[in-house]
C-alpha cells in the first residue's frame, strides 16, 4: 500500500470540494480532492447561481467564464405558470436576459447592490469550470476515480485509506485537515458521529416526496408552448403539477415531477413514467430526444448539529453539512459560501498565521446561514408544493376564468417572494463570530426580501463603483485589506506592525471621497479574504495587536499549534 502526504484532503469533487481547492490553490497551500466518479457530471442539477457565488466568482478571477454559461445572451429569464404548457398561461414574472443584465449592471440599483446580477446556468457545467480553475494549481491534485473508505482524526491531523476504483488499489493519505464534501450520504460526517436535524420526509403535492427529472433535447417545444420563452416553465393542475427549466436556451430541456407515493422503478420505467407525464403536463404530444432520467427525493430541510469535529481537524460543508428541497435555489449556493468561508481559514492554519479559533469560526458562522436558508428554502417549498388548486381550473367558464385569475395572482406573488430576494443572496452576517469585532452597532434586521448596505462588522463588504466595471470589491487584495476611506489620516502603522508580526498578508486599499466613506460607516476597516468585514473605526486601535489577534483566531501560548506537515 503506497502512502502520501498532504496539508488538507478534500473528500469530494463536486463545487464545494472544488471551491475549497482553488482556495488553497491560489495560496499555494497543497491539498488532495477526491471523487468517486471519474468525470464531470453530465446530468442537470441546480440551475440558478445568486450574486453572491457570482461575487465569488469574480473575486477568484472566472465570473465572465461562468456567466457564459447557460442560455443565450437574449434569451428570456422569465419564470412562467401554465394550466398545462400548450394549453393556458396563468402567469409570467420578468426577469432580463444575460444581456440586459450585462447593459444593466452599472446603473443604480437600491434593491440589488452587487456588480454581479444573478445568473441563470446549470451547476453540471459550472463544475467543469470549476475543475479546469483547480487544475492551474501546482499544489492542487485531483484524483477522480479515487474512493475515501476510512479515516482516523487524532490531535495531529487525518490518516484517511482511499481505493483507486478502476484497479482496486488501496492508498494511505496522512493530511493535517480533512474536508468532506461528500454530499448528503457523508462518509466524513457518518465518521465524526454527526446527525441531521431538522425536517425530513415531508409531503406535498410537490417538491415533497420521491421526485423525477427526465432530460430531454425537443427543437418542437418552442412551437408547443403557449407562451413566450423562459427560463422556467411550471405546470399547474387539478392532477398534475411540472416544473421544465431551460438548459441552454437552445433546445435542452429538464422536467421534474413528482412520483405517487411508493413508486419507483428501474431507467426504463422512469424513461416511460417521465415522458408520460411531460406530455399529461403539456397537454399534447410533441417530439422529444430523451438524454435521460434520475430519481431524486424532496421534503428536506436538515442541517447538521455540528460541522467538524473538536480538534478542528476535520469538517464538513455543502449537502455533507445542510440538505435542501431545491426552491429558490440555495442548496448549491449556500455550499459555495460554505467554501468560500472555510477556504481561506483553512489556508491560513496551513501557512501558520491562522489560530483555532478562526477554524472553530468557521461552524459558528456557517451554521445559522445553514438553518437561515434551509427555512426559506422549506417555506418557499410550502407555498408552491401545498398551493390549492380548484378542479374548475380548467373549464371553459367563469368559474374557470375566475379560478385562473386567482391563481395567477397567487403564483405571481409565490414568484416574487421565491426568486426576488437580495437579502438572502448579499445579507449573509457574521457579527457573533468570535473572530469578529463587535463595535457596538447593530446591523439592519436579516429580511429575505430586502438587503441595505452596511458596514457593521461582520456584513459581507457592500459594493461600490471605483470606474468603469470596477467595484471596490475588485481592488480588495487577496487575503486581509486593510480599507482607508475619505480624508482619513490615520496612523495605520501599528496596525501593519501587528499584521505582519504575526505573518498576515495585509494589503492596503485606499478610497477617497465620501461615497464609500458613507457606504461604510467608518474610516478604516479590515476586510477579510473572503470579503466580509472583521473590524471597523474612525481611528487606529488602541490594542493594534489584539485586533489582528482576534481577527485571525489567534489566542495566547499552548492554543497556537501548528499544523501536523503533511
């Protein structure tokens, strides 16, 4: 049995594992991913990336290559509710296409203040992307094929047993952290004795129970649909209730529907039941090339009861670490802020400057975003899976008509509340963190529907304008920045003395004028890598030290450990 060191080994190579090696990649930090399957996905799964993962993005350096993804530049994101697809519209909420959103970007906007709208694309091809990104890393090793089997954690780090699937071979990997990002059935969270809590096994009408996508290529659905393009399509009913999202604006298509209860069978029974229903959905038959179909469960909202273990050497993040049922599309995004906020520390641990306490940060922030978004994500399932439908829907009378109107008011409302929520993607708040200092303010109240900018500690750090497709994010360096807004004239020597005692990458941005000043509610503030915000004043700290110290979890003596080498 051949054996191998590493600092961090990623069990997984879905987007969180992924993001968490190009994090560490970036840093120079030396990590391992492994991935059962031997390629790419190439079946559809989240469709919807929000601001903040495209903030994300765009902060790594790839957001235009992702935003190229997905539906043509002109085609309409709308979302659209049927009787059934070829028969009656019963609503349609706007939503501009990857070009308007583009033209529109610099233009005020109060209600979404982000350089980067909101984009539509499936996660099968973001992964691809992904994978490529970590690939430029000369410490990054990606290992598809290759199965975690076992693993022991003690204080000094991970000894993991990993099988090569297409030989059989077994390997030892010793690593100092170890992630799982291995999804919903966690062979990392099932190690360190974790449970899910929370809601599982809901029923509804639908997106409650045992689900099926059938995806298909159609060149006739344009022709058959009674209204114009969109990006989702959904079918309402008296009997049967559909959701078809569109791939790539071109003739790609996936429908999902819901399974009678204890029903299931092998690919060709759900090759026949999916077609069945997407022509009972639509109304009428119509030419459809199918690619293929996949059973998939909803009625979840779980998050773990813990996210790593007390050694802060092993944790875990994405579906391993929260599951839900896919409305408003938070599952993969909240796992792309999963790793976007364990990446950095994990490096810094890695590089030394990091303390325990900034690991230990990485639960205590993740997990209430975790139980924040799982409960939007149920609630949204409520009102879109339990919504009642009246059997005259689809008479030819006035009771029909009256029965449609009412039920394209309530989607329409459904819609908005669903998909219209700039709180959830850019209000994510971190101001109880440990790692985080508090300067007495409190910041607006957490609204799914509403986000307004502020610069209290532990905000993710507002955007701004500097020029021409230059946000403020742009100029932040790539670990902690130190911002200096307005006139200020502060002594930051202290500041840069402390950071660089201790060994913090400390980049110094300077802004002047009042705009971002005002933005902030402060003269100097330090920004962390992740683009959150960690400590605020109008002046230098009285304690320059035990500012960074805190910021970076570092805490006095025998707590400073360094990591186990890999």
């Amino acid at each position: 049995m051949t054996s191998h060191a590493t600092s961090v080994l990623i069990a997984g190579g879905g987007v969180a594992g992924l993001f968490v090696a190009i994090e560490l990649g970036r840093r120079g930090v030396p990590c391992i991913v492994l991935e059962d399957d031997p390629g790419s996905p190439t079946f559809p799964k989240a469709n919807a990336t929000t601001s903040r993962s495209m903030e994300h993005y765009r902060r790594l350096g790839f957001a235009p290559e992702i935003r190229a993804l997905g539906l043509t530049e002109d085609h309409p994101q709308d979302i659209a509710y049927f009787t059934r697809y070829a028969t009656q519209e019963l609503a349609r909420v706007r939503w501009p296409s990857r070009r308007e959103a583009e033209r529109s970007r610099q233009q005020p906007n109060q209600r979404w203040p982000t350089p980067e709208p909101l984009h539509r694309t499936q996660q099968m091809y973001i992964e691809g992307v992904l994978r490529r990104q970590a690939e430029r890393w000369p410490s990054v090793q990606l290992r598809f094929g290759c199965k975690l089997l076992r693993y022991v954690v003690n204080d000094d780090g991970v000894e993991a047993a990993v099988e090569v699937l297409a030989t059989g071979a077994q390997q030892t990997i010793r690593a100092a952290y170890l992630v799982g990002a291995d999804g919903p059935r966690s062979l990392v969270r099932e190690g360190l004795g974790i449970r899910y809590e929370g809601h599982a096994g809901e029923q509804r009408e639908f997106m409650g129970g045992k689900m099926l996508a059938v995806y298909y290529r159609s060149q006739a659905w344009r022709e058959v649909c009674c209204g114009g393009p969109a990006w989702q399509y959904w079918a309402i009913n008296h009997a049967d209730r559909g959701l078809i999202c569109a791939i790539d604006g071109i003739d790609r298509y996936v429908f999902h529907t819901q399974l009678p209860q204890g029903e299931s069978g092998g690919t060709r029974a759900s090759d026949r039941i999916g077609v069945q229903a997407l022509m009972r959905a639509t109304g009428r038959e119509f030419p459809v090339e199918l690619i293929g179909t996949a059973e998939w469960t909803a009625g979840f909202a779980l998050v773990a009861e813990r996210y790593g273990d007390d050694r802060q050497r092993a944790f875990i993040l994405g579906d391993a670490a929260h599951l839900f049922t896919p409305t408003g599309g938070q599952g993969y995004n909240t796992a792309v802020d999963d790793a976007a906020n364990l990446g950095w520390k994990l490096a810094a641990c890695c590089q030394g400057w990091g303390g325990r306490a900034l690991l230990a940060s990485f639960e205590a922030e993740r997990k209430p975003i975790g139980h924040r978004n799982t409960a939007f994500a149920r609630a949204m399932a409520d009102s879109i899976g339990r919504m009642p439908v009246v059997d005259a829907l689809e008479q030819d009378s006035a009771e029909g008509s009256s029965a449609r109107r009412a039920l394209g008011a309530q989607l329409a409302q459904h819609c908005n509340t669903e998909f219209d929520i700039p709180g959830i993607h850019l209000g994510v708040f971190y101001g109880q963190s440990g790692v985080v200092c508090d300067d007495g303010t409190a910041a607006p109240a957490d609204r799914w529907d509403r986000y307004l900018p502020h610069g209290t500690p532990g905000a993710r750090a507002p955007h701004c304008w500097l020029g021409e497709d230059l946000s403020i994010h742009d100029r932040f360096g790539r670990d902690f920045t130190l911002l200096r807004l307005g006139d200020c004239s502060a002594d930051i020597a202290a500041l840069q003395a402390a950071a660089t005692r201790r060994g913090v990458p400390l980049s110094l941005l300077d802004v002047p004028g009042e705009e971002a000043h005002a933005l902030y509610g402060g003269l100097l503030l330090l920004i962390r890598p992740d683009h959150h915000i960690a400590w605020r004043g109008n002046a230098a700290p009285a304690d320059a030290q035990a500012v960074i110290d805190r910021v970076i979890g570092r805490g006095p003596g025998p707590e400073q450990r360094p990591p186990s080498p890999g």
